[in-house]
C-alpha cells in the first residue's frame, strides 16, 4: 500500500517541490529493515527557506497527511513531517564524491 500511494504522487506536491528548487526527488523502499531513503537534488540558493516553503504548502500539508501515518518511525514521540520531532531520521554521510579535475 506505501508503496502504491507514493507512486502516485499528488501533481500539485511536485509542483511544490519545483517552484522551491528541488528536483531528482526519490523515495526508495528497503523492505528487509523497513527503511525509507529518500534523495534529491536541490538547485537553489537558500535551502532553509525553500523547505519551509515547502513545509507550509497546503497540498503538501495534505499530502503528508495522508502518508506520514503509513511511515514508522525510529524517533521517539516523532510527530510527522514539518513538525517539531519528525519522523525520518537524520543519517551520518559517511562518504561523498562530488567529482572535479582529475
């Protein structure tokens, strides 16, 4: 079902997602640990700003209204995106390569 839903996104939260300088967004599914990865490409020049941006967006809102419950969470009390304790879990970089002169 998580997966069925997600895979019909909602035009107007992609619409969200372009007007904040998001693009190569991707949800990924882990089945054996239950773990979501989800990355993307951001283009524009004040990061903070766009996510809350995208944060109040009332389609979104929706959105995430109708998929936050279907997602658990490794946070403790987590509340749901875009709001104070969400429910993705912050992850360690451990490695990245963003190419240069050789």
């Amino acid at each position: 079902e998580y997966k069925k839903v997600h895979s019909a996104v909602w035009p107007e939260v992609l619409d969200a997602l372009r007007k904040h300088h998001v693009e190569d967004y991707s949800i990924n599914h882990y089945p054996p640990l239950q773990l979501l990865i989800a990355t993307f490409k951001y283009t524009g020049d004040n990061y903070e700003a766009d996510m809350k941006a995208i944060g109040e967006d009332k389609k979104t809102q929706e959105w995430w209204t109708v998929t936050d419950p279907m997602q658990e969470s490794f946070n403790e009390g987590a509340t749901g995106s875009g709001r104070d304790i969400p429910w993705w879990t912050e992850v360690e970089e451990v490695f990245r390569f963003e190419g240069g002169p050789a």
